[in-house]
C-alpha cells in the first residue's frame, strides 16, 4: 500500500499531466461558454457584445434542432447495435482455431486503421454509387433497380459506414475477453447438458458483458461526435444532420460564432444526458 | 447404477500417443483412484470417460451400453474440475441449479435437491452469495453440490484438493469419502497425493505413461506391488530399491524393502552407514542412511522419537518376510 510519502511523490509526478489535461479541457471548454453568450458574427461586424440567453433560445427554437438530436441518437443507436452485435460474433468466430488466423485476424482489423474521410469516401464511390458502385451491379445482377443509397437510405448508409469503422475495435476488445474465457467452465456446462446456444447466453455472454459495457461506452463518446462520414457523403441532407454537423452549419456556413458556441453546450448537455443512461443500464458490469 | 468399462481405448493427440489401447472396469458403487506421476495421463483419461476428448480408437461403455460417440450431456456423468469451473457471475445456488435448469426440471424439484444438497454440504448460508466471495473449500464445495443434485450415474473428479491448503485437504477427502459412503454412487478420482488415494480408494488404478501398471485395492498395492514402479510410487516415504550384491543374495536384480521394514541399531546390522539428515516429525522419524551399497539413500523409518542424528554410525535389518524381489525387467518375484 502506498505511503505518506510515495503519495505526495505520485502526486507531484503526476502534477505536469492533470495541469496539461486540464488547460487542453478547460480553455476549449470556457471559451465556448464564453462565445455562446455574446453575439459574435466574425463577417458582419464581429463581436457586437453580450446576447444574454439569445443564442441558446434561438439554436432550441430553429426547427432544426430536435431532428437533429433524433438523428444523432439512431446513429449512435444503430452503430452500437451492429458493432456489438456483429462484433460479438465476429469475436467467436475469430476465437476458433483455422488456417491463415493471423492473416485474418489483421484483415478484420484493417479497417480501424483507415482514416474517416478515406473510409467514407470510399463507401461513397465504390459501393454505394448508384450507377457504378458494386452495391448497384448486385442489384443489378438480381434485377432490381440500384438503390440511391446516400439519397434513399440516408441514415442507414452513414450507419453502416460508422459501423464498418468501428466494428474491428469493438472485436478486438471482444476477442481478447473471450479469450480469457476459462474452458473449463464451457466444459463443466457441457457435461451439465447446455446446448451450444444455452452456453453462449449463460457463460460466455455474461463473461462478456464488461468487455461490452467497455465497448459501449468509448464508442458513445466518439460516435456522438461522428462528422467527416457524414461531410464526405451527404453534407448534412436527407435528413443525416447530426447535432455536430448542425454546430457546424451554425458556425461556419451561417457563420455565427455565438449560435454554433450554445450549440456546442447543448451537445455536452446532450453528452452527460446519454453518459449518465448508459451508466444506469451498463454501468453496474464494471463494478464486481 | 454405474458400471464403466473402457475396451481398448486409445488417445493420440496428433502423432503423439498419449493413451495406448487400454482395458479398464469399474464396477457400480467403487470408489476408483487414478494415481500416476505428472503428465501420464490421468486427466486425459477422465476427460475420455467424460465425453470432453475424442478417443481415437476403442470402446467406451456405461452400463453396458455403448457411450463412445456419446455427448458429454448424454452420459450421465458429473464431473469436478480442478480449477473448481464455477460460473463466476452466477449465485451459488444458480450455480447448484444450472444443471437441472439445462435439463428443464420442474421448479419445486429443483428447490428440494438443491435444499438438500444444500444442507448436506453446509452451504445453506452461503445460497445467495457469487462464487468470488466464497473460500477454496467452500467452492469446492458448491462444485460438489452442482455435481450431486443431478443424481448422475457416476462422478468424475480431477484432484479437486489439489488447491487446497493442507489441513482442508484432510476435511474435504472425509467429506468426499462420506458422501461415498451415503450415495454409493460410482467415484473415479484423480490424484496424485498417494494419501488420498490409499484412504478413499476401493480401488487404485497405477498408471505411468498411459499405461495402466497396476490395478488393487489399496493394501494389495502395498504388500504386493506387481512392479518395481508400483513400488516405488505406493507408499510414503519411497520404498529403498536396493541393487547390486545385496539383490544378488536374494536371487533378484533389485530389491526393495519400505522405510517402516527396516530395524535400526547401534551396534550390529546387516548393513552398516552414517545418518544424513534426520526429520524428527515426533511421531516418526525419518533416517536417511548413506553408505549402504547399492541405494543411497536409504530411508528408515522408526516409530516415535530416538536420539539419532547427523554424523551418527547405524546398522540396519531389513525384516526377511518383508523384502520384495523384482527381476531385471522390474517385475515381481513372488
Ligand atoms: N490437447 C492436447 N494436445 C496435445 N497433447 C496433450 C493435450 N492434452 C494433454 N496432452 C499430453 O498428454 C499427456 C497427458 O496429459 P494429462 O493432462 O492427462 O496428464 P495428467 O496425468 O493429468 O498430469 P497432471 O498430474 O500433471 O495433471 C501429457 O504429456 C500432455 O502433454
Ligand atoms: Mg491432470
């Protein structure tokens, strides 16, 4: 256990850290508290003084403020549902013994390592391209009329490409959990008669329930924020504008700093809102 | 019941031969030991009674019927791990009742086996409670219990004390025996702590690399090991395997007589060495004699406390009618 002493050395030594985080946090965090109540237009006068609680009536009252919380939570919604779902299946699979499992195993990782930008672009051009894309020639193969993904489909596409980014994370942390899965147990559950579906729901399932927690809450945190796929692909229309791509709009295409800054707060509220429900749901995994 | 018999049954694990062709009956209601220094199969063995390996040829029957392509689940066996094999997020009377639960047992049936068992093994108090807030022998416990409410034909156990610290050892091979003696159910045990096998077994099966050595009742084991390995692993301390000219006085390659055969003197003896290290345990003492040819050491053993020690000069007899003889293969001359 640690002394009086390696306390306060831990502390000092930790010190340049927690005051670094804290600048990087703090600084960002006050000067958007601080923009979303003045009235700052940078192109048509720039800082016209304090707006008092302006901003943040007018950013709730623009019609386009509740569709865009709605489109950020299925996006979130959907992503983690096929992350995980997938991610657990694709964790078992991967777990099993075959030829060629480091190959495979990099190739289901590859993914992760592919910028934003470059992923969704690629969706964008080379599957979902309603006239040249592969997605479009199946369709055309079993003669049906190409689907206009990104028109169409707007809010699925984006969360099928979010998920195709995410998905190797999600399976990498699953892997390893299963991996740390006791055979004996699955063992002693087959001799007491589980099936190998009672075995998942009643062993590895439950082994795997921290691992899951884990993977819910980091990619909460990052899907929540989600902008270049939905940049790259639809710019915002169909229906695919995020609470982000909304600030966005506010601040650079309106350009008004102090609507897009009570924005911004809106989508820490919006955050701590969803951190704060998935901590209830999921949260009690961790613990134990 | 609980008849098992293995009909040359084989187990390669690649190229490598870890069982070869065996023959093996347990009889309903024994208590088997599997005894055997590290690696030589025990588990393995267990593990193709249990349905959890593949044998790679032979046949496996429980109660006359064929069990070799058999599922674990179908066998009506239950089997103990080493590691205990508890499933961590579940209570322990989740734990208890999972096997009943997979076989859709009506709730008040479960309810009563799993009180009773419960009750039986001391662990009424402890129902509620995760696998992880329990001591060793009380998990060890809960694993029992989870083996005992299916009523299975037989129970498999791979050195279940083995993570025990001593003096629960003790208790728990009591509480075992007990429940064998109570359910009378067949019991194949794994070990290899020779204690327990020599007190819970019906039966000791010896082996050494996958094969069977010996198969007796404890004491035959012990007065008449069939071989010079049998010999040397039954008993504690070690039986001295003597060779050279001593052997060849009794017509045999080696012979061996156990630490407790041998009479102890100060002044005259067949043999003549120098005590090396002495372990005085109060209620024996263990003697290692150096300068006896043909085994060095040679351990005595003497009932209570003498006044012998390092650096002493002793004599030894060895008593006439307990001297075993082995040939040059190692096999017994009767
Ligand atoms: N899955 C496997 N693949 C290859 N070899 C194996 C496998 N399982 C066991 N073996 C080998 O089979 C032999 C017997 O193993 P087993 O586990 O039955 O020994 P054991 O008698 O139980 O030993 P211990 O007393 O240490 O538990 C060992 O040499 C081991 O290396
Ligand atoms: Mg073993």
């Amino acid at each position: 256990m640690a002394t009086q002493h390696s306390r306060s050395a831990a502390r000092i030594m930790m010190a340049p850290a927690v005051f670094l985080l804290l600048v990087w946090m703090l600084v960002p965090l006050c000067m958007t508290l601080w923009f979303s109540f003045r009235n700052y237009l940078p192109l048509r006068g720039g800082d016209l003084g304090f707006a008092g609680f302006n901003n943040f009536t007018r950013f709730v009252s623009s019609s386009a403020f509740w569709p865009s919380v709605l489109t950020t939570l299925i996006i979130v919604g959907g992503v983690l549902l096929i992350s995980i779902v997938f991610g657990v299946l694709l964790a078992i699979l991967l777990d099993k013994p075959m030829w060629g499992q480091g190959i495979v195993r990099i190739l289901v990782i590859a993914p992760f390592f592919v910028m934003p930008t470059v992923s969704a672009l690629v969706w964008k051009n080379m599957f979902m391209d309603p006239v040249n894309g592969v997605l479009a020639h199946l369709w055309r193969f079993f003669g049906a009329d190409p689907l206009v993904w990104l028109q169409d489909a707007s809010v699925f596409s984006i969360i099928l490409i979010v998920s195709w980014q995410w998905l190797p994370f999600a399976t990498l942390i699953l892997l390893t959990a299963i991996q740390s899965l006791d055979s004996e147990q699955l063992e002693a559950a087959e001799i007491d008669g589980a099936t190998p579906l009672a075995r998942f729901f009643f062993i590895s399932l439950p082994h795997l329930s921290r691992a899951i927690t884990i993977v819910v809450l980091i990619q909460t945190i990052f899907v929540l924020a989600v902008f270049a796929e939905i940049f790259v692909t639809t710019g915002g229309a169909f229906g695919t504008r995020t609470l982000t791509y909304l600030i966005y709009q506010r601040v650079l295409e309106s350009q008004n700093i102090g609507l897009g800054s009570a924005g911004g707060v809106y989508a820490i509220i919006l955050a701590n809102i969803v951190a704060i429900f998935l901590m209830r749901i999921v949260g009690k995994n961790l613990d134990n | 019941m609980g008849r098992i018999q293995l009909k040359q049954v084989k187990k390669a694990f690649g190229d490598v031969v870890v069982i070869p062709p065996l023959d093996l009956e347990i009889v309903d209601g024994e208590f088997v030991v599997f005894v055997g220094p590290s690696g030589c199969g025990k588990s393995t063995l267990l593990r193709l009674i249990a349905g959890l390996e593949d044998t790679t040829s032979g046949v496996i029957e429980i109660d006359g019927e064929d069990a070799t392509a058999l599922p674990p689940a179908k066998r009506r066996l239950a089997m103990v791990f080493q590691s205990y094999a508890l499933y961590p997020h579940m209570t322990v009377r989740k734990n208890i009742a999972f096997p009943l639960r997979m076989a859709k047992m009506d709730q008040a049936e479960q309810d009563r086996r799993i009180e009773a068992a419960a009750k039986a093994l001391n662990l009424t108090d402890y129902l509620h409670r995760r696998p992880g807030q329990l001591s060793g022998g009380q998990r060890q416990r809960v694993a029992i219990g989870r083996a005992i409410v299916r009523e299975p034909a037989a129970f498999l156990f791979d050195e279940p004390l083995s993570n025990l610290d001593a003096a629960l050892r003790v208790g728990m091979r009591m509480e075992i025996s007990e429940l064998h003696k109570k359910l009378k159910t067949t019991m194949v045990y794994v070990t290899h702590d020779q204690v327990e096998a020599m007190t819970m077994a019906d039966k000791i099966v010896v082996l050494q690399a996958g094969v069977i050595e010996q198969v007796g009742s404890p004491l035959d084991l012990y007065h008449t090991p069939r071989n010079k390995f049998v010999a040397g692993f039954i008993g504690s301390p070690r039986m001295n395997l003597v060779e050279g000219t001593e052997a060849a006085k009794h017509n045999a390659t080696t012979i061996g007589v156990r630490p407790e055969h041998i009479d102890i003197s100060t002044t005259e003896g067949l043999w003549q060495g120098t005590v090396g290290v002495a372990e005085h345990l109060g209620s024996d003492t263990f003697l290692h004699v150096h300068g006896v040819p043909g085994c060095d050491p040679v351990t005595v053993r003497i009932a209570g406390d003498v006044a012998l020690n390092h650096g002493d000069t002793v004599h030894l007899t060895p008593r006439a009618d307990q001297i075993h003889k082995f040939d040059a293969q190692g096999l017994r001359i009767s």
